[in-house]
C-alpha cells in the first residue's frame, strides 16, 4: 500500500455541499428537514438564539439559548456565519463547526430566515445552494403557524407580516420548494443535493440517478417563479 508523504498526498476528498433551506416561519422547514435528512450522516448546525426555550426544547440541541450579551459578544468576534434579529431576538449560524464539516467532505445543512439566507450568498457565493421552501398560501401558512400552537397570536401575526416581505423574496435563491405535499416535497430537496453533487463530478463519472435529478430540479429552479406568481401566495 503507497504510504502518504509529500511527494504522495492523499487525495483531496471534495467539499460537502452547503445548502441553506430558507422560508417564513411555520413554512415546514424543520419538518421537511426531518424527513429528508432521517437517514443520512449530514451537519446539521444548531444556530444560537436569545429567544426563550419552549416547552421540550433543550440547550444544545434545538439552540444554544444564550442571552443578548453573549450573543453580541460571539458577534463582534466574527463567531457567526450569518447571524440576524427575528421578531424581537438574535438568531445566528456558529461559523467554525461548518467549515470544518466542509473541510472532511460532510454535507452542511442550515435552517434560516431569509435575511441570514441572503448573507450566506453574500459570504459564500456560489458555493451555497440556496432552497427557498415555499407555504402552498398564506392562510394554509397561518393554519400551520396556528396548529403549532408555540406562539401567541400577537406573535403569529409579527411572523406573518415578516413571512409576506419574506415571500417575495423567494426568487433571489437557486431553488423554489413548495411544501403543500411533504413527500414531494422531502423528494425534491433530493433532487437538488444529488443534483448540486453530480455538479461537482465530470460528465463521465455520473450515474443514471444523477441525470435523473439534474432533470428532475429544474422543475424547482426559481427562474421559473414569475412575480405574480409569488403575490398570488401572499394574498392567497
Ligand atoms: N406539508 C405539510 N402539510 C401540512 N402541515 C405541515 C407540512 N409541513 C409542515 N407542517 C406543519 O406545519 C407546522 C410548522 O412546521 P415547522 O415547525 O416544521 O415549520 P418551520 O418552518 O421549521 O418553522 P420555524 O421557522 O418557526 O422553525 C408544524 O405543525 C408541521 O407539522
Ligand atoms: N438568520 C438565522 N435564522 C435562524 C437561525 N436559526 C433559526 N432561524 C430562523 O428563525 C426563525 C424563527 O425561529 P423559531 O425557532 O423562533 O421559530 C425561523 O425562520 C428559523 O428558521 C439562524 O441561525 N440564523
């Protein structure tokens, strides 16, 4: 077996992929990120919050709760990949567990609001793939936020004010998932990840399943989203 030295590197194993799933609060996002990830070694990073934890939520696992002071802090020392305020708190993406997840070829997965969403293309260009997960209409969004019973109705409507400015938004990112059908939805966030890998292969190393899937995403890519179509959501 050839031993690694200098004049015999090992080989370089490629980047994970970066991919940001971005959309209003209540959209579904976390429970789509459930189901597509359940059986797959992915990073998934746990953000930091000043909000309050709600009831079953544990320090380190759904957030780093921290108050606004070490959130400031871990800001000013450039501690955050993207961070922004959200209906009154500091949510932010802990930058250096990424790139080192990065670095070892593991996929990095992100859930974020849409501000956050836009500096992470900002910071990382090309390199980020962008989903914007899409609510079917506004009031099947408000249904859902409602259902989920974690907010006060004076909260879910904040949430919904900022969802319509978030909404419109939408075609500013690589991918436009509609999540009315979680199935098809969970199939399409696996389309893009097999998609945006093959991209990074040569032609001739692609498998059957890849081309199905680069064919398969653009049915999802945004330039088909036209601007009437994203305000037909947001008064819908
Ligand atoms: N396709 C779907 N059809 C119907 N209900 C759904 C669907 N997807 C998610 N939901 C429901 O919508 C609610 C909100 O989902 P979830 O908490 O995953 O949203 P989220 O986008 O992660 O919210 P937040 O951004 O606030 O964390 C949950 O009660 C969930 O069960
Ligand atoms: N910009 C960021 N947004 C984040 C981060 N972690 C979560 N979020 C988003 O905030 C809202 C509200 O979340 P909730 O848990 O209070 O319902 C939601 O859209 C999350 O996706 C982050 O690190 N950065």
């Amino acid at each position: 077996m050839m031993s690694d030295s200098p004049s015999n590197p090992a080989p370089k194993v490629p980047r994970g992929l970066l991919i940001v799933m971005t959309g209003a609060s209540g959209v579904g996002k976390g429970t789509l990120r459930e189901q597509w990830l359940k059986d797959q070694d992915v990073f998934y990073s746990t953000s930091w919050t000043t909000r309050e934890p709600r009831e079953g939520e544990v320090n380190g696992r759904e957030y780093v709760f921290v108050t606004p002071e070490e959130f400031l802090t871990k800001a000013s020392q450039n501690g955050f990949l993207e961070h922004a305020q959200f209906v009154g708190n500091h949510y932010g993406t802990p930058i250096e567990p990424i790139e080192a997840a990065l670095e070892r070829g593991q996929d990095v997965v992100l859930e974020i609001e849409v501000e956050g969403a836009m500096q992470v293309k900002e910071r990382m260009g090309e390199e980020a793939v962008l989903v914007f997960i899409m609510p079917p209409s506004l009031t099947e969004l408000r249904r859902r936020l409602t259902g989920r019973a974690t907010e006060t109705p004076d909260r879910i409507e904040k949430r919904l004010t900022r969802a319509t400015d978030e909404i419109r938004e939408a075609h500013r990112f690589r991918y436009v998932v509609v999540n009315d059908d979680l199935d098809r939805a969970v199939r399409e966030m696996r389309a893009v990840q097999q998609a945006e890998r093959a991209a990074q292969k040569r032609r001739e190393d692609w498998t059957p399943e890849d081309y199905a899937a680069t064919e398969a995403v653009q049915r999802v890519h945004s330039r088909n989203l036209s601007a009437a179509e994203l305000e037909k959501v947001v008064s819908s």
